[in-house]
C-alpha cells in the first residue's frame, strides 16, 4: 500500500482553499480515481466542514429527537 506524500488533512485543506479561491472543481491537481483526488474533490465540496456535520448519523439521531419532541405539546393533536 502507497502512503501518500501529503497528509490527508492538507489534501482536504487543498481542496476548501481552491474552492475559496474560485477554482473550478475541474482545478483538482490529483488523479482521477485516486485517493488524493477524492479527497482534494471533499475539501472543495464541503469547504466549511459543515454538510459533514449535518450528514454525521449523530446529528440526525438528534434532529429526530427535536423533531418527535416539537410534535408533542400544548394544542397539538
């Protein structure tokens, strides 16, 4: 197994800074189908980190939770 030379937090960072640049996802310097280009192509996807954190199965357990509880209450049926 091949160890890439850049670590996947700065491929990632790589990826958020050309989004933030105005770079096209089309800038992205890595291989297609390679793990770097995947990980470059998130970075540029989800700069802030935050649709990770919407999709993370603990938020959505507690969204659902909120959710059952906003139903239940005062002149609902």
């Amino acid at each position: 197994m091949a160890f890439p030379s850049t670590s996947p937090t700065a491929i990632l960072d790589e990826g958020r800074g050309a989004r933030y640049r105005g770079d096209p996802e089309s800038a992205n310097p890595h291989p297609q189908g390679s793990e770097e280009h995947a990980l470059w192509l998130r970075g540029w996807q989800v700069p802030d980190g935050s649709q990770a954190e919407a999709e993370s199965p603990e938020r959505e357990a507690t969204a659902a939770g909120r959710a059952g509880t906003a139903r239940e209450g005062p002149g609902r049926d």
